[in-house]
C-alpha cells in the first residue's frame, strides 16, 4: 500500500468515527438525566453510524469523553461569545452541531474545516434543521495535515487581527505528534490575544490500561489508530503561548473544575483516562 493510499484509508475511517460520535450524543440527549444535550444529533444517527457504534461501544469505546467535552465546549464558547468573541473556528468540525444548536448570535462567523466530503454530508442529514443556523456558517473542506488550510481560511474570511475561539475537539487521536504540534503552530499564527482553544486527547494512561487494550485493537483494525496525548497538556499549550487548563476525567468527577457542573460517575469510568482543556492567549 502506498503512503497516498494509506492516508487516504485512515482519512475515510476518521470520517466515519466523527458519526460514530453523533450516536454517542443522540443517545446522551435522549436520557432522562442527560449531562450535554444535542436535539440534533438524531439526525446525523445513520443506520450505518448506529451500526459502527455498536461495535466501537461493544469494544469498550469511550462515551464519557464524548459527552463530557462536549458540555465543556459548550459553557466556553457560551461564555466566549458573552465576552464578544465574534468568530469561531472548528478543525476536523465531523458532526459537530454547535452552530445550529446553541443560537449563536448572527453576527457569528462560525468556520468548519474538515475532510473533503464530511461537511457536504452533514449539511444534508441536517437540512430539517436548517432554519435553527442563527450565525454565518461557512464550510471549508481541508486535510489538516496540509499546509493550505490557514491561507483558505484567511480567503474565507476569518480575521487574525480579532480573537477567535478555536475548537479541536476528536482529533488529536488520529494525527502523529509532528502533525498536532504543526496544527498548534498554525493555529497560533492565526490568533491575536483573547484568543480560545478547545482540545481534547486521550491521556497517556489509556493505552496503558488493560481495560482498554480491547478497543485500541478494534481502533488499530480499522486504520484509525487511537494515539494518546501528552502527559503535561497545559505544559504543551503553554509552550505555544496558551494561559491553559487541564483536566482529565476523573479529575472532573471529583470537581476540580469550578465553572463545569460535575459529571456524573457513569461518564468517567476509572479505565477512561482523557484530557479536556481550554487555553486563553493573552
């Protein structure tokens, strides 16, 4: 197999993981006692997404970061936009619904950046909701391991010289270290004081658990390898320049996290070992 083949493969099975995840969140918002609510998630619920995730689920695939991310996401970009932030940049954006679903004002510019092909079939599974987009959404389909996605992004509109909440959520587990650094990198270019990042990534202690080896094959069998994070996220953000914190999981439970109702214990199992965090450029 050729390298172009190889990354085209991983990049096919990334994409399907991103609807694997809407289940994930369908299935949250339908509890009586639902920690992140996503009335939109139904939609992008396929009968061959709800089948893919029965399987990652069946593997011991992870629901607690999924959902738990999520909520942290939402009270940041809440509370960004509270605080005048006017633009939004999504990576590897999947099947996130943020943009229909937490009534943005309209003076929003809410960029999604992903794979070629992701966000044309988000955007059609989400065409009965199409009324709820109350912010300026503009799509743009982009490889992020390619260097041309900040000069597409500046051409579409986005403004360095304003903050910018940036939104990473899912991806770190699917690109080598080089590759993420390089994406911090760009991203750090693109911002002016202010400035949001949202990130996520397994902790190092996940591949480490036996209760996860199951899942890390299923992942590995797919060509979607799940990479771990750093074991100092805040420490990595801050060598880029971002105020961070960093939580994992477990940390979350236990409260740690002042501004983020607790999650419940059923979302951080002791075997689901992640970080959420949110950096500040100052």
């Amino acid at each position: 197999m050729t390298e172009t083949d190889r990354r085209g493969d991983m990049a096919q099975a990334v994409k399907e993981t991103s609807f694997i995840t809407a289940v994930i969140r369908a299935m949250e918002n339908n509890r009586p006692d639902r920690y992140l609510r996503d009335p939109h998630a139904a939609l992008l619920s396929t009968a061959r997404s709800r089948h893919m995730a029965r399987d990652a689920l069946e593997a011991g695939g992870t629901i607690g970061s999924v959902i738990v991310r999520g909520r942290f996401g939402d009270l940041t970009l809440e509370q960004a936009v509270a605080d005048g932030i006017t633009q939004v940049v999504c990576l590897a954006a999947g099947s996130d619904t943020r943009a229909w679903r937490l009534g943005l004002p309209s003076g929003t510019r809410y960029f999604e950046i992903d794979l070629p092909g992701q966000l044309e079939a988000k955007e059609e599974l989400l065409a009965p909701v199409e009324d709820r987009l109350t912010c300026r959404r503009t799509a743009l389909s982009e490889d992020l391991r390619e260097a041309s996605w900040p000069q597409r992004l500046e051409e579409a509109g986005h403004a360095s010289d304003r903050p910018t909440v940036w939104i990473v959520e899912g991806l770190m587990p699917y690109l080598g270290a080089e590759d993420f650094t390089r994406i911090l990198t760009r991203i750090g270019m693109l911002s002016s004081p202010g400035s949001v990042l949202l990130v996520d990534a397994p902790h190092p202690a996940y591949a480490d658990d036996p209760a996860n080896e199951r899942f890390l094959a299923f992942m590995e069998s797919r060509g979607s390898a799940f990479r771990p994070g750093p074991d100092d996220f805040a420490g990595l953000l801050g060598r880029h320049g971002w105020r961070a914190e960093a939580y994992t999981l477990s940390e979350l439970a236990a409260g740690a996290c002042a501004w983020l109702p607790t999650p419940p214990a059923r979302l951080c199992p002791p075997h689901d070992h992640h970080w959420v965090v949110r950096g500040r450029l100052d």
